[in-house]
C-alpha cells in the first residue's frame, strides 16, 4: 500500500471515529435532557442517562467526564438554537415592535416545540428574573444577551412613542417573567394548548402592558 493510500486510510477511519463519537454525543444528550426534565438535576444518575441512551457507562465517560458536564452540554446545545433562531429573527426586524414581538414569540416557540428543556429549567427551583442563582455559564450568557436584546428594543418604542415611558430594564425583566408564567401555565394545562393560542394571547398581554392606550388598537389589529 502506497502511503498515500495509507493516509487516506486513516484520515477515513479518524472520520468514521469522529462521527461514532459525535452521534454518542447527541445521544446522551437527548437522553439526559429527558432524564432532567422528569428528576431535575440533582435526581439524575449518570447510569440512568446511559441506559435511555442505550450505551454503556464506558461509552458515557468516553463522551463525557460526568453529570455536571452533561447538563452543561444540554444547556450549550438547546441555549444556542435559542439564540441564534432569536436573534437572527431579531436582527432582521425593522421595527422595534417587530422586534420585541419576535422576541418573545421566538422565546415562546422554542420553549413549546423543546417541552422537556422546559421542564428542565423548572426543576431548577430559581427565580427566572436573575442569574444570581443559574447553574450554568450557559445559561447566564444567554440570559444577559437576552435581556440586552429586549432592553434595546424597550429603549426604541420608548424613544417612537410607541411604549408607554418607564425603565426600559424593568420593562424588558417584566416581559420575561410574564412569558415565563404563561410557559408555566401551558405546563400546569397538560402542554394541550397550541403554540399559536399561546403566542396569541401573550401578544395580546404585551401590547396591553407596554403599548400607549391611544395606540394599542392599531397595533392589536395588526398581530
């Protein structure tokens, strides 16, 4: 065998390692994120992730050092579809209306459509409207970048005459909480209602709250 055949080779085998270690990887991650949403983080063995993931506990700790690594890689992975789906929808909104309405649509959406990274973030037993007490470096990231893309947003409408004047922190930390009891409620409700009521009647909450009086007709035609 030439030595370039042998490089090729092993460049192959280095591949197929890669992608056996890669689909291992995703698969203990959806199993842990199933195994946290139903016993939180400090009800969860690292055995019974392996086992919903069908691998062995070798296979586990080859993937990862151990349960708080695991949580964390759930975090990393649900936080950045989070931010980066947001975000773009963000960034290509005209209006600051548009954009916080696809703020907390998206936020909405995510949360519904991934009901067991939800329920994870549940079971963490904190207040939703601090990072003092999160667990992760994820989540704190994702969180600040989160309340700074709705305080921006707060500050516009505010400066349009399109929001009713106040603190735009304290309107963007608000906002946050109120989706985060409605996600709470459609929990409590057994997950039933679909996303659109539920997108659908947050609107309507948001634009009651924030919007001028003299306003809010129109805009309320307009969702």
């Amino acid at each position: 065998m030439s030595s370039s055949a042998r490089n090729e080779a092993s460049d192959g085998r280095a591949r197929m390692l890669q992608a056996r270690r890669e689909l291992y990887r995703s698969a203990l991650v959806e199993a842990a994120e199933v195994e946290f949403a139903a016993a939180g983080y400090d009800g969860v063995k690292v055995q019974s992730i392996a086992r919903r993931a069908g691998v062995s506990l070798a296979t586990f700790y080859a993937a990862f050092p151990g349960k708080w690594e695991v949580f964390r890689a759930v975090q990393e992975d649900r936080l950045a579809i989070l931010m980066r789906e947001v975000g773009s929808a963000v960034m290509a909104a005209r209006t600051s209306f548009d954009r916080l309405r696809l703020g907390i649509e998206g936020y909405l959406r995510f949360h519904i459509e991934h009901p067991n990274f939800l329920k994870m973030q549940l079971r963490e037993h904190v207040p939703w409207g601090t990072t003092d007490e999160l667990r992760t470096p994820e989540q704190t990231r994702a969180w600040e970048a989160g309340l700074q893309m709705l305080i921006a947003a707060f500050r516009s409408g505010m400066a349009e005459g399109l929001l009713e004047p106040d603190d735009p922190e304290l309107c963007a930390r608000t906002a946050t909480a109120m989706s985060q009891v409605r996600l709470v409620r459609w929990i409590d409700r057994g997950m039933a209602d679909d996303v659109e009521s539920v997108v659908g009647a947050a609107m309507r909450q948001f634009v009651r709250t924030f919007v001028r009086l003299e306003r809010q007709a129109d805009v309320l035609v307009g969702l």
